[in-house]
C-alpha cells in the first residue's frame, strides 16, 4: 500500500555468541568461519562468518533453557491441565484407585480424550492384582468390588474382562486368582466406558458440553458481532 513501510527483518547473529565460545573451547568452527588473520589457539569464530550448527532439539537435554521449558504460572494452575497431569501420574505410577477416582470426574471432553487408554489401565491393574494374590489355591475377590475399583459398566462387564484374562469367577460371583492363569492376549477389551464416559453426556449436544465446559473452566471466547 502506498505511504506504508514494509517490515525488514535483521539477523544480527547468524550463530549465537554462546555456540560461537562452545565451538571456540571444542575447536569446531569450519575454516570458513574463522576470524581472518587469526592465528590464536584456539581459533577465534568471526561474527560475521560463523553459522549456526543444526542440531536436533530434545527437551530433555540439560542444555534447554530452563524458562523455555518451564510452563507459565497461568497455566500450570489452569484447572484442565491439572486435572490431565494428576492423571497422567497415577496411570504412570500404576496407582489404580487414584486414577479410576480421577477418571470418574472428569469433564465429558477430557474422558472422550483419555478413553482409549482405559483398556490398558484395567489390563495393568489386573496383571498387578495377579501379581499380589495369586496362590496354588487361589484367592478370591468380590465381583462387585472389581467393577468398583476398575470403574466397570456392570458385573457383566466383569466377567467378560476377568475371563479374557484367565481369571476365573467361583460360584459366589467372587474372581479366584490361580498362580499361573492370568494372560494377556491381544489388545485390552476397550469396554463401553457407559460410567467414565457416556454417562457424562447427559443428553446435552456437543456444542453444549463444550460452551457449559469453557464457561466452567473461565475459558475466553470472542464476542459475537452484534
């Protein structure tokens, strides 16, 4: 347009002061990039001369800027984010009750998101419950109490994912574990997720959920033009 400037944009350094001292100590700058005339030990970098090496980022490199790498103090405290990071330890930790807690109150949005991860979890915390009471003659638990901590639709549901592990039910409708008959087999059975997920829906439309969830979580929208 006329009368406007168009923006120029400027490369003061093309390799950053701090890669230029590294390269200097490690003798790694190209002879293209050494100062002319230079006959110091180690080689001087120029300024002008020297290009920035290409290296693969990695966040775990003790090198990262720790502010880069640090997430804003708003966002930490954002109740989403929280809410996600407890999650993510318990199912790490393999903490069972604490994550199928969480995942019982969960937003409808933040359990579509995390669902298909709900089959690995039950898998893990039955292989765990094997681990610790499986014996020649076999401990029992009560199916009810199995669908309580695994968040399960209901002993149907039970049954199905204790009998595609091995894991037998006695006649009392209590799961027995039999040293050696827990396996695993394919994929973890996804389940309906009816209590963890469905449920939440209450009959309300996608549009809904998310307007009523951004309002819950103070989420800024832009106005509507009048």
């Amino acid at each position: 347009m006329a009368g406007c400037e168009l923006p120029v944009g400027t490369c003061p350094d093309m390799c950053p002061a701090a890669e230029r001292a590294e390269r200097e100590k490690e003798r790694r700058l190209h002879r293209f990039e050494v100062a002319p005339g230079g006959r110091s030990d180690p080689p001087r970098a120029d300024p002008e001369r020297a290009v920035k090496e290409y290296k693969r980022p990695a966040a775990g490199s003790m090198e990262a800027l720790h502010e880069v790498l640090q997430l804003p103090d708003a966002l930490r405290s954002c109740p989403a984010l929280r809410r996600a990071l407890a999650v993510d330890s318990a199912f790490r930790e393999g903490n069972t009750a604490r994550l199928f807690r969480l995942l019982r109150i969960l937003p409808y949005l933040q359990s579509c998101a995390v669902r298909c991860h709900v089959g690995r979890a039950r898998r893990g915390a039955l292989a765990r419950l094997a681990r610790a009471l499986s014996t020649p003659k076999g401990q029992t638990l009560p199916l009810g109490f199995v669908v309580h901590l695994l968040a399960l639709d209901g002993p149907e549901e039970a049954r199905d994912l204790c009998q595609a592990h091995g894991l037998p039910l006695d006649g009392q409708e209590r799961v027995v574990f039999l040293r050696g008959r827990y396996t695993e087999e394919g994929l973890p059975p996804a389940g309906t997720c009816k209590v963890l997920v469905g449920s939440k829906l209450a009959g309300r439309t996608l549009e809904e959920v998310v307007m009523a969830e951004e309002e819950d979580e103070g989420v800024d929208r832009p106005m509507s033009p009048a």
